[in-house]
C-alpha cells in the first residue's frame, strides 16, 4: 500500500529518527561528491497553489543530486487552476509520476488528492501544517547539538502551520516545547488535542503561553515565522496588531540559554516577526536550515518509496 507524508502523525517516532539520520548521511554523500543516485529514473510532481522559494528548490534540487527528475506544476498552468476536479487531477497526475509534492490551502485538499492519487503524497505546506519544514529543522537541531532532548524549544509568534506542527513533532518525539502565541492565534484546537492525547505515551513537556518571555526563558532553540502567513494578507494589520509584543529581539532573548540558537523556516521579515540583529546574529542558523531542506525531504522521499 502507498504511504503519503501530509502529516507528521503519518510517520512514527522511530521513523522520524531514522529519516533525520538517512537526511544527515544524504548531506555528507552530497557534501562528500559522493556518485550517489537512488532516485535515478524516479520522476516527482510538484504542485504549487502558493509561491515558494526554498520548498520548490530543495525538492527540484534534490531529486536531481540524487539522479531523479522534478516536473514544476504551477496551479497557473495546469487544469486543476481552471475548476479540474481533485480527485480527476490527482488520478491522472499520479499516472504520470512516481511521487507527489503538494503545496495548497486548505488541508482537506491535499487529504482528497492523496485518497484519489495512487503514488504517494507529501505535504508542501498547507494553511494547517508544514511537515517538511519542521523535518528539516528537526535535522539542523541534531546537527547542531547533537541530539534533540533536554532541550527547551521555543515557538514565539502566530499559532499557525509551523507551530501546529512543531506541536506534532514535540508530541511524537517527546521534546520539551513552549509555544508563545496571543489568545486569538492559539494554534489548532484539535492539533493540541490530539498532540496532548500523544505526549502521554512519550513524556513530551508541551506548554502553551500567551507570555513570549516564558517561551524564550532558558530556550535552546528560539523559532519564530511570519506574521501573516501565504493567504492570509487581508489580516495583515490585525495580526500585526496582535502579535506586536511577540518579535524576537534581543531584549526578549537576554535569559534564553548562553548558546540558544534562533530558526526561521523563512521568508522572513525584518522588523516584524524578528528584529535584524537576531537574523542576521551569531546564534541565527536560518541558512543551515534552509539548506537542510534538501537532504531531509530527500529521505522523505526515500522513506516513502522504500528506499530508506
Ligand atoms: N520555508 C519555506 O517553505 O519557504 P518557501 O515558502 O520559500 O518554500
Ligand atoms: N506560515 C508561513 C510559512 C511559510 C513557509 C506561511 O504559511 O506562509
């Protein structure tokens, strides 16, 4: 039976390791300019229904170090922009490729593609969750300190796709995360639900806050993302309103840890969500991440073909 990765509750624990190491030994290969091509004759649709910088180039990129193929679909230009049916585009596309990236809306669209497409799917970003993303942060953690417990993590900022799914990944890993975000932008009801129901079986420590200094106190990993998210422009100014107590700046990370790091998953905006000095400070690894987007989502990939 095919496997899809729209979810990081769609991978186990064990899995989720496995694929961080499969990442790291993918960026060495790379790195090494190893002949490495396990994805040599495999094709990758890649659907976008919103821009994208990183998540187009890391999956075109690293589908070609690894001898595959990538095929761009802008929702501009194929027939699923114009009213094509889901599960009509999905059937045909998957006929076509070996394996689906999607990057949409609303969440309950890239579920109806996934039922209707007979190879896998992986999520690109919906307004719900950015599992690759969160993945590849996951990596660029364990690189930089070598594990990912004992550390406090905190998600300072709106309580959006990123933190939904940091959220997942704390409950399935069993990490301790802080999640700072206004009463009006809580993240998703039923992903703390569901996550609380996860993190009894796992010992994760995850605490909701509308404080951001209780999120930054003693942090290790400070992460924040951008304040009005892709779709949402027309509530820019009530967001920026909200959330204005929120940046990242050197006053809120005086008491995190000595050698905390600060993440992006990126774009970002300086002067909003974080201030210029931290981004572009000594304890920002936002281009480390943005890097590690290649190898992480590679083995996804890997993992999902059985090929892990
Ligand atoms: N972080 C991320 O997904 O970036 P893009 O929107 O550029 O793909
Ligand atoms: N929360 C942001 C993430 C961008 C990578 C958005 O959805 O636009």
């Amino acid at each position: 039976m095919k496997r899809d990765c729209l979810t990081l509750k769609d991978l186990t624990k064990d899995e989720i390791l496995h694929l961080i190491d499969t990442a790291v030994e993918i960026k060495k290969k790379i790195k090494n300019g190893e002949n490495y091509e396990p994805l040599s004759g495999t094709i990758l649709g890649m659907i976008f229904e919103k821009s994208s910088t990183r998540t187009r180039l890391s999956f075109e990129s690293g589908m070609k170090r690894l001898g595959g193929e990538a095929i761009f679909l802008s929702s501009r230009d194929i027939q699923l922009g114009r009213g094509e049916s889901i599960e009509d585009s999905a059937q045909v596309i998957s006929r076509y490729v070996d394996i689906i990236m999607i990057r949409t809306f609303e969440h309950s669209r890239i579920m109806k593609f996934a039922q209707y497409s007979s190879v896998p799917v992986i999520n690109a970003l919906t307004d719900l969750l950015h599992p690759c993303q969160v993945l590849s942060d996951l990596m660029t953690i364990k690189e930089h300190f070598g594990r990912l417990n004992d550390l406090k993590i905190a998600f300072i900022g709106d309580g959006n796709n990123m933190a939904n799914s940091w959220i997942y990944a704390a409950a399935i890993l069993g990490l301790n995360l802080t999640v700072a975000a206004p009463i009006d932008l809580s993240p998703s009801g039923i992903v703390i639900k569901e996550s609380m129901e996860i993190a009894k079986n796992t010992n994760a420590d995850i605490t909701l806050t509308q404080i951001p200094y209780e999120a930054a106190l003693n942090a290790d990993v400070i992460y924040t993302d951008v304040w009005a998210s892709m779709g949402q422009e027309e509530q820019t100014v009530r967001k920026h309103s909200l959330l204005k107590h929120y940046q990242i700046n050197s006053e809120l990370v005086k008491d995190a840890n000595r050698d905390y790091i600060f993440m992006h998953c990126l774009p970002a905006h300086r002067g909003e969500e974080v201030s210029a000095d931290i981004i572009d400070g000594e304890h920002s690894i936002v281009w480390d991440e943005a890097e590690n987007r290649t190898y992480a989502q590679a083995a996804v990939i890997l993992k999902l073909l059985g090929r892990d």
